[in-house]
C-alpha cells in the first residue's frame, strides 16, 4: 500500500492512498461471496445463483459491498501508517474503485496538530485567592430570604417591583383587540411593553387607565413589529414582595437547625468549599494561560464546532430545565458561532496542551482509578455502578471519562509545578 501525505492549510491533510489490485479482488471476490448467499433470480433458489449472472445482475450491490468494507479498512491502516490523529471523518476524493484496478483515493481530514512542547513546568502566575468574608455570609442569608418571599395583596397603588394582575385589551392599528383577563405581571422587570408598565404605576384595584402603545422592532410577531396600538386596563390586584426576617424561624423554616446561628455556620461551610472550588479554577485558568503563551499551534476547525456545538446544546437544555421551549426562540445560529468561536479555540488550545503534557509525563489513568471514578458517580446518583459502567460504555463516554481524568491530572500536575505569587509578595509560595 502507498500512502502520501500532504499538508493542506491549519491542521488540514490530504493523505493519497493506493492499494494494489491484488487486494481489491480479494475483496470483491469476498463480497460476491456475500451477495451470492442472499441473491434471488428467477429459476434459481436462494443462494444458487452463478456467479457469472451475480457480476451481470448484482453489479451495484457488489461494488457497494466492497466499498463499505474495504475502503474503511484500508483508510484506518493508511492513518496508521502515516501516523496521523484525524479528529473528523474524512472526505474521501478521487475515488478509484474497479475490480480489475488498484484502490485509489484521497482522504482530506483535520488532524490532531503536533505540539513540540516548550515550557510547561515552572511558569510563573500571581494569585491571590479570595476570602470568605463575613458580609458574604450575610449576603447568601438574605438571599436565602428572598428566596422564602411571599406576594402579600396591598391596599395601596401600585409602584415598582410589586406584582400586579389586570384585566386588559390592547388593539394594534388595522387588527382586532386582544383581551386577556387576569394577567399577572412584575412591574419593573420589562415583561411587558413599557407603556403597559409605566401605565399600571400608581393605580390601585379596581382603577383604569387607557394609553398609546408602539410594538417594538424585535416583537416575536413579525406582523406587530413598530406598529402603534391601544392599551386599555385595568387593575385587578396589587401584591407585594414580603420577605422574611433573617431570624431563627426562618432558619428552623429551612430545615433541621436548632436557630440562625446553626444555618449561618452551615451556609459558611457550603461558602467556605464554594469559594475553594472557585480560587482553584481562577489559580489553573491563570496556570493554563500562562503555558499556552509559551505555545503557538493551530486548532482544528472540527473541534471548535464541536465545542461550540457542545455550549450550544448546554445552553439549550438549561433553558429546558427552566420550563422553556428552545425550539420557540429566534436561534441566530450563525451570529452565536462567531461570538463563542474565539472562547470555543481557546478551549480545544487548553485541551490540546494538556493532552500533550500528559503524554510527555506519561500521566495515565489505570482501569482501577477509572472504576473508582465511575463507582463515585454511580454513588453520587444513587443507582448501580455496573448499570452507570453499561450506561458510559452503551453512550461510547467511558473512554472519554478516561480522557476527562487525564486532563484533570495534567492541569493538576502544571498547577503544582508553577511558580506561584500573591499580589503583594515577590516570593513564590
């Protein structure tokens, strides 16, 4: 078999394969083998066609047989051969496939690109990490707070951030009115049209009030978008946000705490972890940084789709799990690549480097660690480990926990070597 390589632009190759003819008629007699067990023609049963009338009648079928087999296995051991790490499945070009003819084809692929490895060990960051502070505490009381907040009917009109609910009908200039009783909304939180908010503003229950309304230009009915209308309302209910004391009932409220002071020495634990977690990530981030400066190589176009791909199908589902419909909103796509593409490059760089610092400290991940790590999971979920294992396997994400564990193990490994200073110092911890 001859394989040549060509390198295109960025991390793009050609790789020219040719296998010899020999090969190929090994191949299509296999496959004619195959088509012949199964082929029906009038006068013969199953199987019993000659092979003569299988060339003449089943000449697709073969040639698509020893397509889908052949040429798959001699493109992975052409990659092999020429020591390449495609991250994409190839375009195949030039294809010469001909029982009586050597196999030729061309292979246009994005590879993995080889990174010669700088300095890595020793680099220099200045961090200094961010205490808990006691307002802090306090902060994600209250926060707690808010989040036991009660709407209470007032008496009075209505002002900013209270909820008010109202009866309306708004008609667009040349359309009929819309009604809609009972509308509830916040004031303040540009739910509505602005004049709808600023309309219901000093009215209490039972108040009316008629005003001019323009749709604005980004309105999710295209035939509404600038056009003027009228608003008439009127307001049914006026409530306000009540919050409660941060107090011992509210801790007691909460859960199984004796009084405040026990929920303010929970909440500090779970802040005191948090803020661990997030000084970690700032430290390796700034870590990273500083060995990718070092470094200078491109990326694969395939992997920063991927990546982009992966945030975007992210931030679909966390849509989903707030009880919206992603499919309902006017995705721009096109805009939304090019604003994550820069973040998304810079994240397959990162991946990249520390794959490469992994292989050149020989960091592994052994089948045991990996077991751990997925009986970990499986006792964080509650269910089986075996079932969660057949699960990674069946979804081909096991490998890839391997992979995730590697990585962890080189940013660790970088973060641990580095030349770390606080702001202040000129000494490294």
């Amino acid at each position: 078999m001859k394989v040549e390589v060509q390198e295109l632009d960025g991390c793009r190759r050609a790789l020219a394969v040719e296998t010899p003819q020999d090969v190929v008629q090994a191949a299509w007699e296999e496959a004619l083998g195959r088509v012949q067990r199964q082929a029906r023609l009038p006068g013969f049963r199953k199987g019993r066609v000659p092979r003569h009338l299988i060339r003449l009648h089943f000449a697709d079928e073969v040639r698509r047989e020893v397509a889908e087999r052949l040429i798959p296995d001699i493109y992975r051991r052409a990659v092999a051969e020429a020591g390449l790490r495609p991250v994409e499945e190839p375009e195949l070009r030039d294809l010469v496939l001909a029982e009586d003819q050597p196999l030729r084809f061309t292979a246009a692929v994005e590879v993995k690109p080889a990174i010669t490895l700088g300095a890595y060990q020793g680099v220099e960051v200045e961090h200094a990490p961010r205490p808990l502070t006691d307002a802090d505490v306090e902060a994600a009381l209250q926060a707690l707070a808010e989040q036991q907040a009660e709407l209470r009917a007032v008496g009075r009109p209505a002002r900013d951030g209270d909820q008010v609910i109202v009866d309306y009908a708004v008609t667009p200039e040349g359309a009929e009115p819309r009604e809609e009783q009972g509308y509830a909304f916040p004031i303040g939180q540009g739910r509505v049209l602005p004049e709808m908010e600023e309309a219901v503003v000093g009215l209490g229950a039972g108040d009316e009030r008629e005003v001019a309304v323009r749709f604005p230009e980004t309105h999710p009915r295209e035939e509404l978008r600038g056009k003027a209308g009228h608003l008439r309302l009127r307001v049914v209910e006026v409530k306000e946000k009540w919050v409660p004391a941060v107090d011992d009932d509210l801790a007691r409220g909460l859960g199984s705490y004796q009084g405040l002071e026990d929920l303010r020495a929970a909440v500090r634990k779970e802040l005191e972890a948090q803020r661990e977690s997030e000084n970690r990530r700032e430290l390796e981030a700034k870590v990273v940084d500083a060995a990718l400066a070092g470094h200078d190589f491109a990326v694969p176009e395939a992997m920063v789709h991927r990546e982009i791909s992966h945030r975007l199908g992210h931030a679909r589902e966390r849509l989903r799990r707030d009880g919206i419909d992603p499919d309902a909103l006017p995705w721009d796509y096109a805009k939304l690549t090019e604003e994550l593409r820069p973040s998304a490059a810079r994240a397959v760089q990162r991946a990249l480097l520390l794959e490469a610092v992994a292989e050149a400290e020989g960091l592994t991940v052994p089948d045991e660690e990996l077991d751990a790590e997925v009986a970990r999971i499986a006792r964080e979920s509650n269910r089986n480990p075996q079932a969660v294992r057949s699960l990674l396997e069946r979804g081909g994400e096991l490998e890839g926990l391997r992979h995730a564990m590697r990585e962890a193990r080189a940013l660790a490994f970088l973060v641990e070597h580095a030349r770390i200073r606080s702001g202040d110092e000129n000494t490294p911890e």
